[in-house]
C-alpha cells in the first residue's frame, strides 16, 4: 500500500481525529492556506511538461514560418520603437545604439507581461478542463512560467545575436561588465514577480471579470513606468520616485546595466524588488490557493 | 486497516443562485465579516433544500444537504436521482473540483474521476500527443502511459490515425479514442458520470463491459451515476437514492429503484388550476390533474381529471390533446370523442375524466397541452404544456444502453422468432 500513501495529508489538530484509521486522502471545506499541496505537483511534473509542450506545438502548427514568429515579433517591435520612440520622439538612450537599447528592455518586457497576461486568465481559460478533473491547478500557472521561459530563452538569443554585433563593431558604447553574472537571478525574481501577480489576477477574475478589463491595459501602461523606452537616469524629479517604486524598473535596469554597461544599478533596487517579489508570491499563493478549491462555482 | 473506501460525513454544499454581479462585493464581504468575528455564514442559514421547480425567497441553495454514506471496498455503488437531486455536485467534490461547504470526506485509496472523457484533448495535437496529455491529466505519469500506450491504441481501433491531428478525426473516433485512454486507468477508486450516454450502442455496451471488468476482475470501487436504471441495476449492488440534496434512500439497488420510480411518478403528476379572470371566459380549462399513470407490457395508459367552465353555448366544440417533448415538439395528439361535452348549459362546471392509451415511449420527459374549440381552427381555449409526467423506465426490457430521440420517441412492441 506504499502507493496510497503518497497523498496523505494531517488531519488539522483542531478538529479530534477519533479514527485511527489511515486515510490516504481527506476532502474538507478548508485547508491549511499555505499548503500547497508541493508533493502533488511534483507527482504531476509530466503533465507541466506535456502542457508546455502542447502551448509549443499548438501555437505554430499550420503556420508557415513557425517558431520564426518568436524572432519576428520583438524584431518588429524594436524596429518601431527606434522608430517612434527614438527619431520621432528623439527620446534619450544614454547614448547606447537605439536597436540594442530597445531590444534588451524589450526582451525582458515581454517575458514578464506575457508570464502575467497568460496566468491571469488561467482559470477563465481553462473553466472546461477544471471542471471535470482535478489535477493540481498549479500546473498551469507553473507550464505558463515554463513554457515562457523557454520564449525568453530564445529572444535572448536574438538579443545576444545583436548584442555582439555591436560588441565586436565596436565604438558603440557598449560596456559588458561582471554582473552579467546576475542574470539567472533577474531572470527568477521576474519569472516569480508575474507569476505571483498573475495568481492574484486569475483567482480575482474568476469572480469579478472586471480585474481582466483592467490587466489588459494596465500592464501596457505599466510599460510606460518602466524603463523599456527610456533610460531611468533621464527621469529626475518626482517621478523618479514613482518609477523606482515600480519593481521592474529595477530588474530592466540591472539588466542593461550588465550587459550594456549603462544603466543605473543598486543592490537597494533590487532587494526592494526582491522583496516585493516574495511578497507577492506569497499572496499569490494564498489567494490562489483558496480559490482553486471552489472557483467552478463562480467562475 | 478498515474495509471502507470512501467515508462521506455530514457533506454539505452551498450555492448562490443567479448572477454574479453588483451586490455580491457587499454580500461577500459580510460573509468575510462573519467568518471574522467567528460566526456563521449569514447566508447560509437562509439557504433552502433544493428544489428547482418552486421559486424560492433566497438566493442561496443547498445542493447537497447533510449526506452521509460508506462505500466498502470492493463495491460498486450506483446514485440515482431526479435532474437537479445533486449528484454531479456530489460528484464534483468527491473529484476535488469544488469544495464542499461543510462536512468531510475520507479517502482511502488513489481516486480517478470520469465525468467527461477526452478531457484536455487539444484538436491540434495528434493522437498520441493526445494520449500522453490526456493520461497525465487524468493522472498517470509518462511511463505509466507508455508502457500501456499500445494497449490503448489497440483498444481505441485508431491505429491508422495516431500521428493525425484529433481534429481530422471523425467524432466516433475522437470518442474512441478518449474512451481508450481512460480505460486503462488503474485507481483503486473510480467514480463515473453519464460517459456512457456518448457514443453508439456498441461503444457503450464497451464502456459498460470495461467497468463490469474493471469491478469484479480487480476488485475496485467504482461509484456510478446514471439515469439509465437497467445500467444501475446491472452494475451496482447498492445504491443511494439522492433527493433535492439528500440521501433519500439508500440499499440493494434493486429497492433503491423501486423507490425512485414510485417517488417519480408522484412527484411529475402534477396539478394544473387556471388563475386568471373568469368573467370572460366563455368555455375554459379550470383544472386539471394527472390521476395515474400505468405501464402495461404494450402501452402505457395515463388518466387526467379535467374540470371546464361553460358560459357560452359552443355547438359542435371538441378537445385535443397535445403530448409535447421537452423541445415542444408535438409528438402526438390525441381526440378524445365525448358526446357529452357538446351538451351542456351555460353557467356550469363540468367533470371530465380523460384516458389516453401512450405507446410505449422512450423515457424522458413529456408534456400536456389541452386544446377546446369549435370546428376546424376556432380556437377557444388553448392551454400550453401545463402538465409535465416523466418516463423513467425503458419500454425495452434489460436494455443496456440508454434511450436517445435519435431514433424516435416510441419503442413499439416487436419479437422474433426461428421462422421454421
């Protein structure tokens, strides 16, 4: 019976347990809000996988240029923006090449609005499925994070690709230093950060749709308050403050700094992002947590 | 270690009726406020028993109510009820799909729900990408699957189509192959819906064959809901008889049934009284009731008592009457001839008491609608669908998969026999 044993879960020592009975699994209306249940989702690891993999295939089959696309889409993106943003607007780049400029701010960018984007509609989009067999719903959330990293992974490449012709050019400004040490880092306080934002939204949305109205363009707003477009050193004055309380500013900035060597960086940033990240997570946690037992009823 | 596998104490399951909008911040954070202070739901104290024919005075329901049962091992356990009884909630939280409001459940065993199968299927994957997501999501882990991956294959009959994307598949096959995946799922708990009413006959009679098997072969618990009854009794030594939210019943499943349908009947003969102005009528439906409703080997006789107003004198008036689908379509109509019913004074009310001889239909649920008029298309009074009945059983004795309208409302007799 080693199998059924894989699931067992203390009885809360609230409520007397009088049967001495082993059970393997006990249904009730409310458990421990931080138990997440970890065990179970590690018993499901293939099914993350096979998630990610069905995001993968299902979004570029019967396209012609398939996986391409995760090229062309921030290429474009970049080529407008040192269009708008750099001739038009004539916005600064601390004196960096605007395509790499653009590009690094972007990469980072999507990878965090997409994460969040795809999670907050977890249970919307997946009311069908969950209604009609439980496995761990943080599976899901977990397969975006996944699924996007692997996305990240490639626009990176494309962003290194640029990043070195610049680099051996040479005369471009660039200036790569040690931190670039820090990126794995980066990478995990932001994966976490829209991770745990993106729980939040999806447990409120499956009540109040209103929130999902609200992401969409608050997170292209959220954009414009962080240094995607625009270097934080050229910001002075009250909104500096504004745009430091933002926990990505930190992130992209570090970013830029390591790689291009300007940028602004402080370890005080990025604990303040880091903390900000836990703290996040856990409410994510929580909240998801209590809804993932019921949200069928309301969504 | 005890021989119980599924232990449901005191379960109980709270609903909020109609939609979730303005109104429900304010309500919720009253509840917030409750839980707070340590006292109870303020809603869920006014939540009523379940009953969806009667318009209630709160918005809040219980579907399930203070339900309790022991499954043993080993048993296969069969839950009937009427549409809405709470058996797919009950379901559902036993699935860990939703909560329960209070109560608990014990589990003694690794549990696998079916309420739908092909969960998951993602039309742009092919068959075997298919296999490998719908199986971890049902909960088996990859190797698990591929070392029965031929088996399911085998068993679906796709062979030819597994590098295909699912949605090139013909419905049939797209059913097969789901089917195939979780038949070899091996929990030591299995709960099933109504899978079984998807598919043709020979598919289910696999379905059924499969969960026969997988019960007396290996020995597991399966608990089984369906409103076929000759699938319940088949597979199931007990039943429960659920009841707008409560266990109403529970014991050998061929008492359980026994029960249900008595209960059925009652219940669907309902009464119909005419609420409106009487000072214009001039010929008019008072009332009308379902009286009985017996079946024979070959039809099925219902008796209604109807009460009409005559004010008017109207020559040559006649009734008809309809008998409707839960679609409203008209199946059949019958003209009862009464000689009497032409004859009658102004100022009076009569009783009629009206029989219908029904072939043998298919169950389901079937309307009454009462036409009165002069000749041809006058129409005097016109009553639509008041009276509701419902077939629970199948005309087709031991009949092993479920009835659809598909191939039409009426089972007539038939035999056969070696013709010599």
């Amino acid at each position: 019976m080693d199998s059924t044993n894989v699931l067992t879960k203390p009885e809360r020592p609230t409520l007397p347990s009088v049967e001495s009975e082993e059970w393997t699994e006990v249904i009730q209306p409310r458990t421990n809000l931080l138990d997440l249940g970890l065990k179970d989702v590690w018993r499901y690891r293939d099914l993350v996988m096979l998630f990610v993999r069905r995001d993968f295939v299902s979004t570029y089959k019967q396209t012609v240029l398939g996986p391409i696309w995760f090229f062309i889409q921030p290429l474009l993106t970049t080529i407008t923006y040192v269009i708008i943003f750099g001739n038009v607007a004539k916005l600064s780049t601390d004196g960096l090449p605007m395509m790499v400029f653009y590009l690094s701010g972007i990469t980072i960018w999507n990878y965090f609005a997409q994460t969040l984007t795809n999670t907050s509609t977890v249970f919307r989009d997946n009311a069908g499925m969950f209604g009609k067999v439980y496995f761990p719903r943080l599976t899901m959330p977990l397969s975006i994070v996944i699924s996007n990293l692997v996305r990240f992974a490639i626009q990176f490449g494309l962003f290194v690709i640029v990043w070195l012709y610049y680099l051996l050019k040479g005369g471009s400004g660039i200036h790569p230093n040690w931190f670039i040490a820090l990126t794995p880092v980066l990478i995990i306080i932001m994966g976490l950060m829209s991770l745990g934002l993106g729980m939040i939204f999806s447990a409120m949305t499956t009540k109040y749709r209103d929130l999902a109205m609200l992401l969409a363009f608050g997170v292209q707003l959220l954009m414009y308050a962080t240094p995607v477009i625009y270097p934080l050193s050229s910001i002075t004055g009250k909104y500096r403050l504004l745009i430091l309380a933002n926990p990505m500013t930190s992130i992209v900035e570090s970013f830029r700094y390591a790689f291009l060597g300007s940028g602004t960086f402080a370890w005080s940033y990025l604990v303040y992002s880091l903390a900000f990240t836990i703290v996040i997570l856990l409410t994510g946690i929580i909240i998801f947590n209590r809804v993932q037992k019921s949200f069928t009823d309301t969504v | 270690m005890s021989d119980i596998a599924i232990k449901v104490e005191n379960l109980g399951k709270l609903y909020r009726l109609g939609e979730v909008g303005t109104g429900t911040i304010s309500q919720d954070l009253n509840r917030w406020w409750a839980r707070v202070r340590g006292k109870e739901d303020p809603f869920a104290t006014i939540g009523e028993t379940n009953d969806r024919t009667s318009k209630g005075t709160s918005d809040f329901v219980w579907s399930l109510k203070d339900v309790n049962f022991e499954v043993k091992k080993g048993e296969v356990l069969g839950i009937i009820g009427r549409n809405g009884a709470g058996k797919s909630t009950l379901l559902k939280i036993l699935s860990k799909i939703t909560a329960p409001t209070t109560g608990k459940i014990k589990i003694d065993g690794r549990i696998a729900s079916l309420l739908e199968v092909g969960t998951g299927f993602h039309p742009e994957l092919t068959g075997r990408e298919n296999i490998f997501l719908n199986g971890a999501i049902l909960g088996m882990s990859k190797a698990e699957i591929r070392s029965k991956f031929d088996e399911i294959v085998d068993f679906s009959g796709v062979e030819r189509y597994i590098d295909t994307p699912v949605k090139r598949y013909s419905s049939g096959m797209y059913v097969r192959l789901a089917f195939a995946v979780s038949a070899f799922l091996e929990p030591e708990i299995l709960i099933v819906d109504e899978v079984l009413a998807v598919g043709d006959a020979e598919f289910q009679k696999k379905c059924l064959g499969r969960m026969k098997d997988v019960s007396v072969n290996d020995g597991r618990t399966i608990l089984f809901v369906s409103h076929d009854m000759s699938a319940i009794q088949r597979l199931c030594t007990q039943s429960i008889l659920l009841n707008k939210g409560v266990v109403g019943f529970s014991g050998y499943t061929g008492k359980v049934i026994e029960k249900y349908l008595t209960e059925n009947h009652q219940s669907a003969s309902l009464k119909w009284k005419y609420k409106g102005d009487m000072s214009k009528v001039s010929l008019k439906l008072i009332s009308a009731e379902i009286n009985e409703i017996s079946a024979g080997e070959k039809n099925i006789s219902i008796e209604i008592s109807l009460t009409y107003f005559h004010n008017l004198i109207h020559k040559d008036s006649f009734i008809a009457v309809d008998l409707h689908d839960s679609r409203e379509n008209v199946l059949m109509q019958a003209l009862p001839t009464l000689d009497k019913f032409l004859k009658f004074r102004s100022n009076e009310y009569s009783n009629y008491k009206l029989s219908i001889e029904l072939p043998p239909l298919i169950p389901g649920e079937y309307f009454v609608s009462f036409w009165a008029g002069s000749h041809n298309d006058q129409t005097i009074d016109f009553e639509n669908e008041i009276l509701r009945f419902e077939i629970v059983e199948s005309p087709t004795e031991g009949r092993l998969f479920p009835h659809t309208t598909d191939h039409g409302y009426v089972v007539p007799f038939s035999s056969i026999a070696p013709n010599n």
